[in-house]
C-alpha cells in the first residue's frame, strides 16, 4: 500500500479515484501498451491484448503480470499465471457479474528472481464489451 501510494498520490484525481494514468507498479524493465481490454457478455473473463515488440530490455519470456480494478463494486482482481511477453494476450477471471464499463485494467511484466528481479511500470486501458 505505501509504495503503491509513493507512486500515485501525485496521479491521482482530486477526488482520489483510480484512472488509467495512475501507476500500479514503477520499475526499470521494458514496459508494453495494452492495444485491448475486452469483456464479452456471457464471459467469466477479461481479455487483454498488448504489443509484443521490444526496444530495449523486454524479453519474450518476461512474464505477465495484469491487476483488473472494478470501479464500481472496489474490487480488484490479480493475476500472473503462466502468460509471457510473446504470447501477445492475456485472460484474467473477473467473473460474470461485471460490467465492462467499470473495469480498468493494467499490465505489468516481471522477471527474475532477488537479487536480479525486475518489473515494469504499468500501462492502463478501460476495459471495453462485446
């Protein structure tokens, strides 16, 4: 929670609500953009697509770290199963009550392990419906 705040308390909007823009983790590896965060109606889950081309430290084998925030209900969802950099998409349950519209989503990689262990900085999308 402190850390997460040292990062945000100066991105948040007055009224203390969560956006797109804030930073659910800051760190030096090689970031990408979510290009959709996308939740069928009937689906269980969010899908999150992302670019896979790198410039600079990213690795294919980086793996894939997504935090899912529902707006609406204060409920977050985390997940870093088995996705990697390459595989260009990710699904995280989020079950089926949720709305879309409520749901911002962000996307992180990571790799290593201490004292070697790097993360990237988030990037955030609101999710969409189909």
């Amino acid at each position: 929670f402190n850390a997460f705040m040292g990062v945000n308390i100066n991105e948040a909007d007055s009224t203390g609500v969560l956006t797109t823009s804030n930073q659910i983790l800051k760190g030096s590896l090689e970031g990408a953009s979510i290009t959709s965060a996308v939740k069928a109606v009937g689906n269980d889950y969010l899908t999150l697509n992302y670019s896979t081309t790198t410039s600079g430290n990213g690795l294919p084998t980086d793996k894939v770290l997504a935090v899912v925030w529902d707006t609406v209900n204060k409920v977050g969802f985390i997940q870093d199963s088995g996705y990697t950099r390459s595989d260009a998409y990710f699904d995280i349950t989020v079950g089926l009550d949720r709305v879309a519209a409520d749901l911002l989503v962000y996307l992180a990689f990571y790799r290593g392990t201490a004292p070697d262990y790097l993360v990237s900085s988030t990037s955030g999308l609101q999710a969409t419906a189909v």
